[in-house]
C-alpha cells in the first residue's frame, strides 16, 4: 500500500536502504530511519488522498493509529510497516543480550506516533 502512495522509485529505494542496514544495524537508530518513511508516507498520502483511493485509506489508517494507540492498539499501522520490512525481505524481529524478545517495527511504530513530542519542552 505503500508503494502505491509514495510511488515505486522512492518504494524502491527504501527497500534497498533497508536491505542493506538493518542486518546489521542498531535497533534505536534503524527505528527512526523508519519512523521517517511513515511520516513521509503520512504526507504524501495527506496530500493525495482526494485522488486516490490507496492514499484515503493509508491517511486514515494513520489518523486511526493516533486514536488507537492511546488505547494501546498499535495493529493496524504495525501491519503496514512489517509489510515494508517483508519487502526489504530482513528480520525485523529480534533479542536483546538477555533473551528478551523486540521488534525493530515496533519500536519504529512508537518513533512514529510520538514524532512530534519534545519531551524537555514538558
């Protein structure tokens, strides 16, 4: 669905990116280059999403996101950017020095929706 929104050369391209870092990339770092796709990806559908039916859907799929994850709902948008990672055909699942299981989608996911927070700004 991506894909479909930002279009298949900047698709492409992160797909590639992905590919090449997160093997063996820091999970605190990798979130963040992903958590820029999707606001990027949230924009782009913002701004088509009166002439295209994938981009209504994504743009309110995000709006949704913001609502649901007040309620500890992550889901949906959870979804869409392991689908991003599957494309990039790279594990995205892993485990720290102690066993505990994380997922780098995840964490972008929580990069994402508190994009605009400035915590020592509180």
């Amino acid at each position: 669905m991506i894909e479909a929104v930002v279009g298949k050369k900047i698709y492409n391209t992160w797909i590639d990116m992905l590919k090449k870092l997160v093997p063996h990339g820091r999970t605190h770092r990798l979130s963040v280059v992903i958590a820029s796709m999707l606001q990027y990806t949230q924009q782009v559908a913002y701004e088509k999403e009166k002439s295209n039916s994938k981009a209504r859907k994504l743009s309110e799929l995000f709006e949704v996101a913001y609502d649901n994850y007040v309620e500890g709902d992550i889901t949906d948008i959870l979804s869409v950017t392991e689908t991003l990672l599957k494309d990039a055909k790279v594990k995205f699942k892993r485990a720290n020095s102690r066993g505990h299981g994380y997922s780098i989608a995840e964490e972008a996911v929580h990069h994402y929706l508190h994009w605009d927070d400035m915590p020592w700004k509180s």
